[in-house]
C-alpha cells in the first residue's frame, strides 16, 4: 500500500517568512496530492490539491510542487501570518472516490 | 455546499457499552465515505472505507466486527464502536465523497471511554 512520509514534524518561521512541508509517497499510482490544515480539535480543511498531470500550483500565498518521478511534493507559503499556525497534513492517492494516506503531519508555528 | 456533520460531536461511555456515531452528507448524496480515528497529536489513520449498499472495507488491523460501519443511504453512515474500552477513546472523523470531487470532513467526534 501507500506510504506518505512527511518533514518537518514541527516548524517555527518568523512572520512573513516563508515555510515549506515537504512529502514523500511510495505508490506511483498515486495522482492526488491534497494539503489538509487543521486546527485544534477541528476538522481538516483542504487548503490546496494538485493532480499529478501538473507540476505546480497557486493560490495566492500557498502553492503546491510535485515531483512524480522523484515521488515527492511540497507545500509552500509565502508572506506567514499568525492565523497560519496549525497543523498541516499532506496525503496521497489514486483520486476519484478513493481511499487518500495521509503524512504525519507538520505543526507550524508563527512567531509574530 | 458540500457539508457533512457528525453526530454526536463529543461521547463518554462506560467501558462495556456500545456507541453510534453518525455522518451525514447534508446537499450531496456521498458515494463514498471514509472513517479515520485520529489519536492525539497524531496523524488520520484510515479505519475503513463505505459505500453505499455495499460492505465496508476494513484496513489492516481494524476490527470489524468491533467497529460495525453501515451506509445505508447516500447521505447517512454510521460507525458503531461496541463493547468500547478505554483504548478506543479517539477522535473519530468522516469524510464523505462524490465522483470528481475532494473529501468533504465532518467535524469530528471525541470519543471518551472510561
């Protein structure tokens, strides 16, 4: 089955700096890359998703690279604000109704 | 649009005793939808997938017969924990799914057994 590995666990980065989550996956049947952020004791909320016929994605201050034939993707954000702090999981899987795998999750905390 | 809820949102239950936990797609009848227990500071682990009128599939390690999940209808499944013990106090969260689209959450709900 699919194996999704994510770095760093935790990540501090000053207001208005950048950050970067980056995941790895196993299964080159995988096509669905979704970020999840979630914050305490909520729900998961998608943030971005890219498929695996594009290398890149934007929106806004987020932005999302894959790599298929290295079998990893990173998430990016630019311009960090307070309200960005939480925790973020990348998952992977075939797309359509099916099953997605999930990382371990980064917690990013912005300093102000 | 693409709204789903859970209910109940946080259970305590004595050790022993069952529990339901229902989700609901409440504008989109959901042809898939997915459980996962979520331990604290841990990641959504996947306990099975549902379609529905047909049978869960169970992930590796995940007790069938101890998590009973039923999806009766495109907008309802539930996930019944019985003979609950203090180990399976988890946030249990659904997602719910339609052809084309990303996984819509529920709000998840904090199971407590003690």
């Amino acid at each position: 089955g699919e194996n999704v590995e994510q770095h760093p666990s935790t990540l501090s980065v000053q207001e208005g700096d950048s950050a970067v989550i980056k995941c790895t996956y196993s299964d080159s049947a995988s096509n669905y890359f979704p970020w999840y952020k979630q914050e305490l004791g909520k729900r998961p909320q998608l943030i971005i998703d890219i498929r695996s016929n594009v290398g890149e994605k934007k929106d806004q201050r987020i932005a999302v690279t894959l790599n298929k034939t290295a079998k990893h993707f990173s998430l990016h954000i630019t311009e960090t604000q307070p309200e960005d702090s939480a925790v973020y999981f990348c998952a992977a899987g075939p797309g359509g109704n099916e099953k997605l795998t999930f990382g371990t999750g980064t917690r990013l905390t912005i300093i102000p | 649009g693409a709204v789903v809820s859970q209910h109940p949102s946080r259970v305590i239950c004595k050790s022993g005793t069952s529990v339901k936990i229902e989700c609901r797609s409440l504008d989109f009848q959901a042809t898939t939808m997915f459980w996962y227990r979520q331990f604290p500071k841990q990641s959504l682990m996947l306990m099975a997938t549902s379609n529905e009128g047909s049978k869960a599939t169970y992930e590796q390690g995940v007790e069938k017969d101890k998590f009973l999940i039923n999806h009766a209808s495109l907008t309802l499944s539930t996930l019944t924990v019985t003979s609950a013990h203090p180990e399976d106090s988890s946030f249990y969260i659904c997602s719910a799914t339609r052809t084309g689209h990303e996984q819509y959450f529920g709000p998840g709900t904090r199971l407590t057994v003690t």
